[in-house]
C-alpha cells in the first residue's frame, strides 16, 4: 500500500447554508497553485446521491456515492478554471470536500470527473455541473494486481502473468495487520481515497480515513464471540479462485470492486462510505435496536471495531457510526412532534418486496481447489565420485522448507488429477526426450510421513495400477517408494520431447506428466484415492534420481546394490533417453547420447513453469486437485420454504465459506482450516448496563457460512415487506437532539423509524445540502423465521463458477 502523495490545495471555496441554518463548506482541491477563492453556488447548490445497483434487492452489497455541485460561473477567470480542469488535470488531481461546521470533520469527499461536467453556452453568469465520485464505483475499471511483481519486481502491464496478480496468493486476513495482506484495507486503498498526506497546501481539513466493520458471524474455532473480537479479523481468504489462466500462462485478474463485492457476499455485508469512513456492515445487524441506556452523545447499538485504513485496529466501540451525523437510531416525529426535528414531508410512496420463496447460489466447495505449488528440482550439483548416490528431491521453499499441499476429505473424491509442466531449457542442436520420475507421499495434516498413518503411492505388484502403501523408510539398499526387491518400478513416470531452444536464456513450458495420458491412472484419469484419507491430509510429491557407480552417468530409476546399472537408466528422473535423430550434436559439438547428465552434459534443465514469452508463472503451472461426484466442482445450494409464495432469488456465487476455502484462528497467530462440514453460527447480544458490555449468547456451530448467509437472507425477507419512496427534511425547530449540538441528521448508514414504527434501510438517497432534504428509497427492516418447513440442499454443478 504505496502512492505517491497527491499535493491537493484548496482552489475554491463556498458555503451552503441550510434552510435550517446548517452550514456546509464545500472545497475544490487540486494538485495545482495558486490561494484559495471563493466559489458562488447555482440555484442547484449541492447534492450527494448513493446508489444500488437494484434497489428492490435489500442483499445489494455496494452503495456508490457521488457528489454534484452547482458552480456558478462568474467571469473569465472562472471560465478558464473550469476549462483548465479538464484540460489540464487528469483524475484524482482534482477533489471535492464537503464539511459540516457542526463538527468540522469531512463528511463527504470525492475525485471529480473530469468529463462529466455540463456547461451552459450563454453569457455571465451561468452554472456549470460538477461531479466527483468516492472511488468505489471506479474500482470496476481496476483490476486487482500487485504494485510490483513479486517474482520481478517489475510494475505490471497487460497482458498480465500469474506474478503480476494474486493468482499466487498466500491466504490473508479479510482485515488486520496479522497478513502481508489486509484485503478489505487493501482493496478500498485502491479507491485512491485522500490521506491525510495528501494536503501539502496548508488545507489541515484533509485526514486519514478509517474503516468500520460490523459483522457478527463466528466459526468454531474463531476466539468466542465478544464485542472486541471481530471475525473478520480472525478469517483468511485467497483469491486465486478468482483469477483464470490461459493456454499461454496469462491471468485474467478480477477487478477490485469484484472482489469487494464477493468479500461482501461472503459474510453478507454492505459497504457504504460516509463521513470518511468506509462502513462494512452485516445487513442482518439492522435488526439491532438502539438499547434504551444509549443517547444521542453515547449510543448503544451494533457492537463495532475500528481500523486505520492501513487495517490496523483502532478502536472498539458500541455503536455503528458515530455520535454526530452518523447516528444509527434515526425517528421520524411527524406523530410525535409536528414540524419539529426529522420529518417525512407529503407524498411518500410505499411500494412492496415480496416475500422470498426459494434462494439459489453457487458456492466453491473447498475440495475442488487446485493446491499445485511446484514440482521438486534436479539436484543442484551431481557427485561423480564412481559410486551409487540416490537423490530425493522435494519441493522447497526460499528457506529449503518443503511445500506442502493439503486435500480435504479426498476419501469422498474418485481421484486426484495431476498435472504438471515445467520449463525447460535446451541448448543442444536435437529434441530431446525427458524422463519425469516421482512417488507421492501422504499423511494425516498435522503427523509426518513415518508417524505410522503415513502412505506412499505405488504400482500394484499384480496389474500395476496404483496403490496407497503404509510408507517405511526400508533398509539399507532398499528404497520401496521406487522398486521391490528384485526391481519391479513402482513409481509415476512419464516422458516429454523437449525441442532445442534458439538461445540459452531462452526457455519453453511443457506438459511433463499428465495422470489423464498415465496408462496405470483409473478410468478418469486419476491417481486413485484412499479409504483413510478423510479430514486434512497433506501431499508432498518426491522426485527420485540417481547415480550409477561408473560415476559417468545416471543409474536406472530403481536404485541397484551395487555394480553399474544393466538397465539403461531409461526412467530414472532427470534422464535423456532418447534423441530424435541418431547422430546430432549437443551443445558442445559432441555426439548426443543417452544417460548422461542433464545440466552438465545436455545443458537441459528446467525452472518455474514459464509461458510463451518467457514471463514467470507463480505458482508453478500445474494441477494437484480432487475429482468425483460431489468434489471437485461448484456446488448449487437451494433453500426453499414450503408455502404458496412464488419469489425466488439468486444469491452468491460464494467463493469461501468452509474447508480449504478458509482459514480460522482463535489467537490470530495460529491459523487452520474451518471445519469442511461447516460449523458457524450467529450468536445474539445485549446490552448489560452493569457492567458497561455486551454479553453474548451462543447458539449451535453446525451451519456452512454460506448456508448461514441464505438462511439470514431469506429470514430477513419471510414476509411481504414494505419500501419507503419519499422524502425526509430537517426542521429548523428542535433540529437538534434536547442539551445537546448533535443534529437530527438522516444519513445513509442509520436505520430510519417511520411514524408507525415500521423501520427502514436506506437503499438508494440524494441529500439536497440546500433543503436538508433526503429523497430516498429504503427497505424494510423485519426479521422472522418463517413457521413452514425450509429444506435446503445442495448438488454438485459441471464447469466453473460465473462471477456475476
């Protein structure tokens, strides 16, 4: 998270003062020079409007928010500044800043567009309409990469490769400061909201926005529900899912506002900025009523955690929003106080959302995730010294770490399909044909391969097909995972042509082994599963080579007791078997020949998988992934009521929830996978005015976070609701709440109470600065768990989730 500093200064200046008596500063701030002047407003004034993308739907996940202001354009020096904005600056270079001088904090702020401006061809004076964005609607046009490729360094540029984007990422908390990555502050960052830093013009308005997260869904292992533990905080999520790789190794990345918005569908929140805070809000929390020790100067509300925009926690408080213009509990007082505070004025429309009968999505089950990570490397450097020496290659990390992959119930799966291309490089003058050699070994996640549940994938001694064994260590000259006794091969093999290549630096990705094109695979092309293999369990591939005791070249694959190899070396990994035309030369002019030393005699090796320019791929190109019946695809989730309603709605696609999908932790220093069955739950909360805290009830962990999403959206919409169409106004009379200066202020993260109680969120608002007037659109907030049976299933789907 780095930019360069903006440098913004006021340029123009107004204030719009309410027909209560509010006033409202209103700045244009640019990267240019030059004092601050005063700026006349248009009959239009001012106007901030948020918008759904369907306002009927009360489960939309993004309110966008823009700015309009009415610029009275006075003279020539006017007229050349508004020319001078789109001819001269580019976006981001020019802001808008609304202020309330109730409490001098921004309420508003925005980068102006640049092209959206109308302007009247008549003489002074005349208006000319501008508009600036909060960022969130323009993360559509940004797809999420990295600042800098994390295998180069290099700044990325389209076409992209899997380095330039999180196709390759590590999982990451969804906020906080534990993780390289804090997605939710990273991807708002990206909005390009203004810092504090920002001003270099003496404008000390200007600061650091902060986030607010309100969500109220605990796995079972997340740390027990409290007012102080966000779960958020202690969930880890990556994105790779989202992100599709091409034939030629080129990844198309989603944009921010589409992980954003999935992040959102994931644990059923909405995301509003206000106030320069970015709300993330459970929809299901507008449930919550204002607790009747709360006040306007000291609610009490929605349990809320605060972070810095960096995702480093600030603060924990008891109230969503704040106690000035972002107070939760708002009252229309048409019946309670005529003419005075917040009013409904003539005219409100009330039109209906039906009832929902039936919820559809999608999910990612977490078996179908491809946790390929790299195939393990030739020896660095070879002995030589005439005697036998056996080289047992792992995939390792920078810190020589071995990598593992880890398989949820693969018991239920009919087999793990593996795939795997590496990048050669060969600098002889012929094609060549490399020999691929390697064993599986398995184990239950959290023991080793030799604890005793430890299994070794090898050829069955009878027809040769595969078969999981219990893994040894086996006695001196002996190595089981390759060969019996009297050397039978048992290991996973394949070859691949390598073509010469035009230079030495250049490289060539191929297709090395294929379980699908492996003859001793099962009948869909898989390595076969075993019956134990239920819960975690963790893979690690193991390449095998050797040398001969001539001390001149490869031994066969299955490793001899002693004296040279009388078997050709013809499948031990890392060997040349053949080349295409007898009586090429290599790449020092020498005949080619078989069963020599890759590196040194053929000058062959490979590297990460590259593609067809040459770019690095990370992870390493490849599959290690579960297929069967009810793994290794999306899921379709159905929920349905049994009654007569007929409404039916598409959730989702959800892309984490359960399993590999997700991390947990309970002390946000030791993390492991949620539960694959699901074990969520939602617990409920009140107020002890005792001691000053929520206390917390808890209910059953025994839903898949998905399903607990369902089950809120369809709660949430049992019944016929209504929709509030009308508008609200500020008197200027009793405006403010009784000994205090806190404004009755409607504002787009509260929750309205109408003069007959029934309660609203809003879903689509302009706010007139001039009138205090909102005109809104808002649902009804009503919550009850329908009496008629609810069956929910679930089946597996071909293909691949569609991201909406």
């Amino acid at each position: 998270m780095a930019r360069a500093n903006y440098g913004l200064q006021s340029i123009r200046q107004g204030v719009v003062k309410s027909a209560n008596s509010t006033r409202y500063d209103i700045d244009i701030l640019y990267t240019g020079t030059g004092g601050t002047n005063e700026m006349i407003f248009g009959e239009g004034g001012g106007e901030i409007r948020y918008e759904s993308p369907n306002e009927k739907r009360k489960n939309k996940h993004i309110l966008t928010s823009q700015c309009t202001i009415d610029f009275l354009v006075q003279n020539d020096t006017d007229k050349n500044f508004i020319a001078s904005l789109s001819s001269t600056y580019e976006e981001k270079d020019v802001w808008i800043t609304v202020r309330s001088k109730t409490d001098e904090i921004l309420t508003w702020c925005g980068y102006m567009i640049l092209d959206l401006k109308d302007e009247q061809d008549v003489s002074y004076p005349y208006s000319v309409s501008l508009t600036a964005i909060d960022g969130m609607a323009g993360l559509k046009q940004i797809p999420y990469i990295r600042e800098t490729n994390i295998d180069t360094g290099a700044i990325p540029t389209f076409p992209y490769v899997a380095g330039d984007t999180f196709y390759s990422s590590s999982f990451n908390q969804v906020i906080g400061a534990g993780t390289t990555h804090s997605w939710l502050a990273d991807i708002v960052y990206k909005t390009g909201m203004v810092l504090a830093a920002d001003d270099t013009g003496g404008t000390s308005f200007l600061e650091n926005y902060k986030i607010q997260t309100a969500v109220n869904y605990y796995n079972e292992d997340h740390p027990a529900p409290a007012a102080d533990k966000d779960p958020l905080a202690y969930s880890r999520i990556k994105l790779n899912n989202m992100h599709k790789l091409d034939s030629d190794g080129y990844v198309t990345p989603p944009s921010c506002y589409t992980v954003l918005e999935y992040i959102c569908k994931s644990f059923g929140m909405r995301c509003i900025y206000w106030q320069h805070q970015f709300h993330f809000i459970s929809i299901d929390e507008y449930n919550t009523d204002e607790d009747a020790a709360g006040t306007p100067a000291a609610p009490i509300n929605i349990p809320t955690r605060v972070y810095l925009y960096t995702g480093v926690a600030d603060t924990n408080q008891n109230y969503l929003g704040n106690n000035n213009l972002s107070l939760y509990d708002m009252q229309i007082e048409n019946a309670t106080a005529p003419g005075e505070g917040l009013q409904k004025l003539a005219g409100t429309v009330y039109s209906g959302l039906p009832a929902i009968k039936k919820i559809q999505s999608t999910y990612l089950s977490s078996a179908s995730e491809n946790v390929y990570n790299g195939f393990p490397l030739l020896p660095a450097t070879w002995t030589k010294d005439g005697a036998l020496h056996e080289y047992q290659q792992y995939n390792r990390d920078g810190n020589n770490v071995i990598m593992n992959m880890d398989l949820t119930d693969a018991a239920d799966a009919n087999g793990i399909r593996i795939q795997i291309y590496l990048s050669f490089k060969n600098t002889s003058s012929d094609a060549l044909r490399f020999v691929t050699a390697f064993t599986i070994y398995a184990f239950p996640h959290g023991e080793t391969i030799l604890g005793g549940n430890g299994k070794v994938l090898q050829r069955n001694l009878t027809d040769g097909d595969y078969d999981w064994n219990i893994a040894s260590s086996g006695a001196s000259g002996n190595y089981p995972a390759f060969r019996t006794a009297t050397g039978v091969q048992r290991y996973c093999r394949q070859n691949c042509w390598v073509p010469p290549t035009a230079a030495i630096d250049q490289s060539v990705g191929i297709l090395a082994y294929d379980s699908a094109l492996d003859g001793y695979s099962n009948s869909i092309g898989c390595i076969p599963i075993h019956a134990a293999m239920t819960g975690e369990w963790t893979f690690q591939i193991m390449a095998y080579s050797a040398e001969d005791s001539n001390g001149s070249e490869l031994a066969a694959s299955y490793y001899k007791v002693s004296g040279p190899s009388v078997y050709g070396g013809w499948a031990c990994h890392g060997s040349v078997t053949q080349y295409a035309v007898s009586g090429q030369t290599d790449y020092d002019g020498s005949t080619t020949t078989t069963r020599q030393y890759p590196q040194d005699d053929y000058q062959i090796d490979y590297l990460p998988t590259l593609n067809g320019t040459g770019n690095t791929l990370t992870p390493f190109m490849g599959t290690f992934r579960l297929e069967g019946i009810n793994v290794g695809t999306p899921l379709e989730m159905m929920l349905e009521v049994q009654n007569n309603n007929s409404y039916e709605m598409e959730s989702g696609p959800y892309f984490w929830g359960d399993g590999r999908t997700i991390q947990v932790s309970s002390d946000g220093t030791n993390w492991d996978f949620a539960d694959v069955d699901g074990k969520w739950m939602k617990p409920t909360y009140a107020w002890n005015s005792g001691t000053s805290s929520f206390d917390y009830t808890l209910g059953t962990y025994n839903k898949k976070l998905v399903q607990l999403v369902m089950y809120n959206i369809q709660y949430n919409q049992s019944v016929n609701l209504r929709q509030f169409n009308g508008t609200t106004a500020l008197a200027k009379t009793n405006k403010v709440y009784s000994g205090t200066t806190i404004l009755k202020f409607f504002n787009p993260i509260a929750k309205l109470t109408d003069a007959d109680n029934k309660q609203y969120a809003l879903m689509r608002g302009t706010w007139n600065l001039a009138m205090d007037e909102w005109n809104i659109t808002s649902n009804e907030i009503f919550y009850e768990v329908p009496s008629e049976t609810i069956v929910f299933g679930e089946q597996a789907l071909d293909g691949e989730i569609q991201m909406t």
